[in-house]
C-alpha cells in the first residue's frame, strides 16, 4: 500500500509536470492490468467521480459505451503505437454522454508500461453550436414549407369558389365532378393547414404539470392494444409552471404515440420528470426549468432521419405524415422551451425542458 502510494505521488507529480493544461485535459492513467492508477482532477469532475472510487477500476466499469476496448490498449501496450479518436461519444451508465477528444499514449513507470488517457471534452462549446445550427435549420425549412403552403392556399380557396359556382350551373351527373374538385381542395387545404402548423397562440396558465401527464399517461392507457408498460417516475415538488394545457398535452400525446408506434408487446413507455438546473434554452442560461421525459426501451430513431428530425415532412414511417415532431417543436418554443431527443437502438428519450419564468 505504502510502496502504491508512492507510485501515485509520483505518477502526479510526472503529469503535473508534463501537462501543463492538465486544468482543462482530463487525464487517466492505467497500469499494464488496464485498470485505473491515477486521475487528475479534471478526469474526476468529467467521470464525475472521485479518484478514490475510480482506482483499480477497468475502463469497461466506468464507461458503458466506448471506442476504447481493451484489444486496442491492449495493442498499446505491447506495440507502442499511439492512438487518438476526435469528436466521439462516450456514454456512462446513467446513460449521461459526452463528446470528447481521446489521445492515447504509452508511458513507462518504475519500469513498467503504462498508458496514458487524455480526454478532451468538446461538448459544451460543440452542443451551443450544434443547437444553434439545428435551430437555424429547422428555422428555415419550417419557414421555407410555411411559405410554400401559403401560397398553396389562397390559389386553392379560389379554385375551390369556382368549383362551387360551377356546380350550381351543372345537372347532376356533371355536378359529380365538381363535387370531386371540391373534395379534393378540402383535403390539400387540410394538409396545407397542418403544413402551416398551430395558428393560435398558446392560453397560458400558471398550473401543475403532472395534470397534463396523468391525463397523457390515462388516455394512452385507453388506447394501448400492444399492452405496452406504462411507467410513471415524478418529482411531485416540481413548482407550478405557466403553460398552454392543450397545446402540452398535445406534444407529449404525440411524442408518446410516436413511441407506441414502434415498440412492441412487453416493451415500456416511462413518463418522467425532474426539476433541472442550470440548463441552455436558446443560448440562453436558464437556472430553473421543468423536465420531462419520454423515454422508451424500442428500435431507436432511424439513424438517417436523426438529424433533421424535427423538420417537417421528416418521417421514418410509409404511411407517416412527419409533422408531428415538428409541431411539438413549434408548440415548445412558444413557450420558450425546449424539446430534443437523444436516440440509440434500446433507448430513445425526448426531453422537453420548460423554463419557470419571473412570473412563476
Ligand atoms: N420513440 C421513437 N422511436 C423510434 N422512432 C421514432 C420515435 N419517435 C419518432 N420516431 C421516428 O420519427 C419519425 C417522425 O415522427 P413524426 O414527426 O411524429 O412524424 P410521423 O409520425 O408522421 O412519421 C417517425 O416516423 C419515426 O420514424
Ligand atoms: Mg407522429
């Protein structure tokens, strides 16, 4: 133990020496059993745990999802031969996940081989302006679609005024066809309607928000023919918030169906909420916000349309309309909010994040 210790000491005092920006890189260190000899203190604010219960752990018992496997520091170790993976995605058991740098290198310690890890985390920075972007995309297309079915619209009341004057001058056999024109420009203004999006704005009132998940959580109840679990997981001393019931309601009913649609028998839907701090809505530090969760156990969103799945017309589904996402997109930021979705086969969550104003 004593002779551990003074590996320790000296193995920090070496990087303490060697890096200089070790404020910022997390570094680890594992012995030639791959198991964890030191951390600096940056290392133990990114794994959020302490070097004490860090020691003589794998890398497999830290992280639940990672590039680094033990057959490449394995190789490392016996070759030498450094490594360094940009831009990846590290998931921890809780399911928390970070985007970092790794270098991997091989030091020797007291004559033995070591390796050294250094993360270099790029999230913050990264996920401002990923969210940034997004929102831009999804700005324009929203915009781009919404012009388009303005200008679908008025042409098509028209056509459909004339329909109407021409089928009074008609016998009725030709009437037929004007009652089929007529038809038909009522189902594209329907969908021009939706292509438009919500067109009131909300009703807000100052209100709990576990009403609008118990109302959620009982209709799907009514409605569930693939016997799906329902889980319920509050946090009853979440504040009133000031919300549109409807128009919550709506999003989360359209969030949970999206979710039965895909999940089989035996599979579950949890309802879930928190109350969140220090949270970025917009750019925006947001100290106190109501989270909920949507969160399922099925296939995942299909990996091509994750990217823009928020944008209209965006569906994975034949028969799929892909509006639903984005008019909970809509319904969200009218109220300031949030709404995004973090997706892996096994594990879908959507996350709605809604700020408590001053007048809350
Ligand atoms: N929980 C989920 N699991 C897997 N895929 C999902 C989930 N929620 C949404 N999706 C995918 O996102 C697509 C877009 O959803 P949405 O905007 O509601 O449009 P639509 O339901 O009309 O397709 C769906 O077609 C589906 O492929
Ligand atoms: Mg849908």
């Amino acid at each position: 133990m004593a002779n551990h210790r003074v590996n320790l000491k000296q193995i920090k005092l070496h990087y303490q020496h060697a890096l200089p920006n070790q404020m910022v890189t997390a570094v680890v260190v594992l012995d030639h059993n791959l198991r964890i000899c030191y951390v600096n203190p940056a290392a133990e604010a990114l794994l959020v745990k302490s070097f004490n219960k860090l020691y003589r752990l794998t890398i497999a018992q830290v992280f639940y999802n990672t590039p680094i496997n033990t057959r490449r520091l394995e190789q490392l170790l016996t070759t030498g031969q450094e490594f360094s993976d940009s831009d990846v995605t590290i998931e921890f058991f809780d399911h928390r996940q970070i985007t970092v740098e790794i270098t991997a290198s091989s030091v020797t310690f007291e004559q033995c081989p070591h390796i050294l890890l250094e993360f270099k985390q790029i999230d913050q920075q990264k996920q401002i302006s990923d969210e940034a972007f997004q929102q831009q995309q999804w700005e324009s297309a929203r915009d781009l679609i919404r012009g388009l079915a303005h200008e679908i619209k008025n042409p098509l009341g028209g056509l459909r005024g004339a329909a109407q004057l021409l089928d009074k001058e008609l016998n009725i056999e030709q009437r037929e066809y004007t009652a089929m024109i007529i038809e038909q420009a009522d189902r594209l203004t329907d969908l021009v309607d939706r292509l438009l999006g919500p067109n009131q704005l909300p009703i807000m009132k100052t209100q709990n928000i576990h009403i609008v998940l118990e109302k959620v959580f009982k209709l799907t109840q009514f409605d569930n023919p693939k016997n799906i679990t329902l889980v319920r997981d509050y946090d009853p001393s979440i504040p009133e918030i000031t919300f549109d019931q409807d128009k919550l309601q709506q999003t989360l009913i359209n969030i949970v169906h999206n979710a039965m649609q895909v999940l089989q028998n035996q599979h579950s839907i949890t309802l879930k909420t928190r109350a969140a701090n220090n949270k970025t809505i917009n750019g925006k530090r947001i100290k106190l916000c109501a989270q909920i969760s949507i969160i399922d156990d099925g296939p995942g969103i299909p990996e091509h349309i994750q990217s823009t799945l928020f944008y209209p017309m965006v569906s994975g589904r034949a028969a799929g309309t892909g509006l639903g996402l984005s008019i909970c997109q809509t319904i969200i930021h009218q109220h300031q909010g949030k709404l995004y979705c973090k997706s892996r086969p096994g594990r879908t969550e959507f996350t709605i994040l809604l700020p408590f104003n001053s007048e809350n």
